[in-house]
C-alpha cells in the first residue's frame, strides 16, 4: 500500500513537472513568435544608411545561424518531455538531456551576445549609450541570459552603487 501511495506521488510530480516544462515552452515560442522585437530594440533613430544595411546583414546572418539550434533545442525540448513522462525515470537520461538543452541554449546565448558586440561596433558612441539605455529598459540590465531575477538584483545594486557614487 506505502509503495503504491509512492508511486502516485512520484507520477504527480512527474505530471507537474512535465506540464511545466511544457508551459515554459509555449510560452518561450509565444514570445518569439511576436517576431523581431530584440531587433526593433536595436533600432535606434538617427542610424546612417549603412549602418541600416550592415545590421540588417547582420540580423540575416544570425537567424540563420541560430535557426538550426532553435529546432534541435525545440526536439530535445520534446526529448525530455518523453522522459519526464515515461512509465519508469531514468534519472541519468533526464539529466542527460537536460545538459544537452542547457548546451544549446548556452550556444544560442553566446550567438546573441555576439551580435550584440557587433552591432555595437557599427555604432557612433552617441548610438551606443542609447543602444546601452534601450538594452537595460527592454532587458533589464542586459538580461539577455534570461536570469530575470539575477538581472533585478543586479540593477538594483547597480543602482544604488550609482546612487552612493
């Protein structure tokens, strides 16, 4: 009876866990699915011409690079998914694919800040501070990693550093 009561429980937090994961990724695609809105975020007003063109380039260059990346992260996504729900866990196989989601996204996230280094070096120093204040207000303190409550931490105490200065 005490085994069969674990059981339950174990599949419980499976299902939780396996909704979550779930959740997390349709909410994920839904926000890539508004489209370019980091972009829109890089756009800054007074941009020449060429500067246009050559981020523009650079943007191309960057969704076809990462593409690739986004559909095996999406597969391993559902990869982990399929082991979360499996009738028996196998915790090394878990841990296993959670490793290889956090590469991927590791990759993605290096991609992105290449980028970001890249459009900057097309900016006048003028466009940089604005690139900068755009980049904190729509990111939260270059929350480009995503690590929302560290980047709020993070700005708090950056604040209050400036604050004393």
């Amino acid at each position: 009876m005490l085994k069969r009561k674990n059981v339950v429980i174990m599949l419980g937090i499976v299902l939780i866990m396996s909704l979550s994961v779930s959740l997390m990724a349709q909410h994920e695609m839904k926000g890539k699915m508004k489209g370019t809105e980091g972009w829109k975020m890089m756009c800054i007003d007074d941009l020449s011409d060429q500067q246009k063109q050559e981020i523009q380039k650079l943007k191309q260059a960057v969704q076809k690079e990462t593409l690739s990346l986004k559909s095996k992260l999406q597969v391993k996504k559902a990869e982990l998914n399929d082991l979360l729900m499996a009738e028996n866990l196998d915790k090394n196989a878990i841990y296993k694919k959670i490793d290889e989601i956090s590469e991927i996204e590791k990759k993605l996230k290096k991609k992105h800040i290449d980028t970001m280094i890249k459009v900057q070096a097309l900016l006048t120093p003028e466009q940089r501070v604005k690139f900068k204040s755009r980049l904190m207000r729509h990111r939260g303190n270059f929350g480009a990693m995503r690590g929302h409550g560290f980047a709020r931490k993070f700005k708090r105490k950056s604040m209050i550093m400036m604050k004393r200065k």
